[in-house]
C-alpha cells in the first residue's frame, strides 16, 4: 500500500516541477535522521527526481551521544534530454553536526551545517554553462517516530554562494542571467521538506518530497520540487537487549 501511494504522488509531483533551459542550483533531497537514543547509525540509500535533473546518493547520521549527532550526504545528478543534444549534471556533498530532543515518540533536531557543489550544462553546439557553490545552513525538523512508521517536516535555511561560474552562451536573455548571477553571488534559499517512512525497526522504505525556493530572486533557475525515494537502514553501535 504504501509503495502504491508513494508512486502515485511521484507521478502527480513530478510534473508540476519547473522546467528551464538551464540549471543552476537542484536540492536532491535532505538528510532528517531523527535519532531517538545514543549509538544509532541510519543509512539511506535511493533516488531522486525533478523536472531538469534526477540521480541517485547516499545519507548517513550517527548519534555520538544523547543529544548530539552527525550527518553526511552525498548526491550524483544528471539528465540527458532525448529530444535534444542537451545535457545536465551536478552533484551536492553535505556535512553538519546537530543537537535532538526526543520526547516518547516525538523528535525534534536542529543541524546546522555546510553543502558544496556544482551544476554544469552543454551541448553538441559547444554550449557550456559551469557554476560551483558552497552553502552554509540550518536545518530544524519536527518528527514523529514509532517502530513501523516515521514522518518529520523540515524547514531549511541556506544561504548559497557561487565561488566559480564559466559560461560560453551568446544567447542574450541566457547571458543577462549568467550575468546577473556574477553580480549577485549569494542567494537566501528556503527548503522545505515532508519526508515519511514505513517498514520495519531496521528497513524502511522512504519517501520524500522536497521544496527549495530562492526567497529574494524568483526567477532564479533551480529545481523547485524534488521527489526521494529508497531505502532507509539502521545499525545499533550498541546492541538493545
């Protein structure tokens, strides 16, 4: 049931993701451990979805004591457009260290952290667009966590900075944005994200839809919605008896 209605909202989601020529920023999906107890080790492994782009990564947090935990990501992306020579990669690597508050089965977290990365976009007719970007963060949850079923929603913060953006385009609407983008290299960022899991203690599929919306510049070419899903694992450092 469960993977039924994961792909159903998958499909109704999808579409309604902004399309551009160019991507200059994708989120492809955050990291929302919620720890309950020291020792944990959570793992997930899936892929993710938007309308430009769409690749595959891995998540991991590990709870060092009660109340403190660390977590890491590291996502691959790319689309090859088949009714065009068009092509679109990236990648986003993130670190940070976090305090959660568990209350029973309630959870809240809060992580700040750093992500970095890069988008690049070409074509047969040597048209090549390059930009990388770190992006300091801070990222609260509210959960909710039972043995079979979990849920959080999130409400990032980020603020993205471009340290390196290379462009060869002619088209003049195109090379006003990769202009405008030289100008005004950082950019405040809200990302949202509804994330639900459903399995057992130890295995548990999950789905998650995420948001990111540049907060100043609407315009701003980046990947609106994107769609998570994969497996989540976890590992006990110390054995529950």
């Amino acid at each position: 049931m469960f993977f039924k209605a994961s792909i159903l909202l998958f499909i109704l989601i999808v579409p309604v993701c902004r399309l551009s020529a160019q991507t200059y920023y994708a989120l492809p999906a955050v990291n929302v451990p919620l720890h309950l107890e020291k020792s944990e080790i959570r793992l997930f492994a899936g892929f993710t979805y938007g309308s430009e782009v769409g690749g595959s990564g891995l998540q991991v947090s590990t709870s060092i004591t009660s109340n403190i935990a660390l977590m890491g990501n590291s996502f691959m992306l790319s689309r090859n457009h088949f009714d065009s020579p068009k092509r679109t990669k990236g990648n986003m690597h993130s670190i940070g260290i976090g305090l959660f508050a568990p209350n029973k089965h309630f959870i809240f977290e809060i992580y700040p952290g750093i992500s970095w990365g890069e988008m690049s976009f070409s074509s047969s007719a040597d048209y090549r667009l390059e930009v990388q970007y770190y992006k300091p963060f801070i990222q609260p949850s509210i959960g909710f966590r039972t043995k079979h079923f979990e849920t959080a929603f999130s409400t990032g913060i980020c603020i993205i900075k471009y340290h390196h953006i290379e462009s060869n385009f002619t088209n003049e609407y195109v090379s006003e944005e990769i202009q405008y983008l030289r100008e005004h290299r950082k950019r405040t960022v809200f990302e949202p994200a509804f994330t639900i899991r459903y399995g057992s203690r130890r295995f548990k599929a999950q789905l998650q839809v995420a948001g990111s919306e540049n907060i100043i510049y609407h315009r701003f070419r980046q990947e609106g919605v994107m769609v998570s899903l994969g497996i989540c694992v976890q590992f006990d450092l110390i054995a529950n008896i």
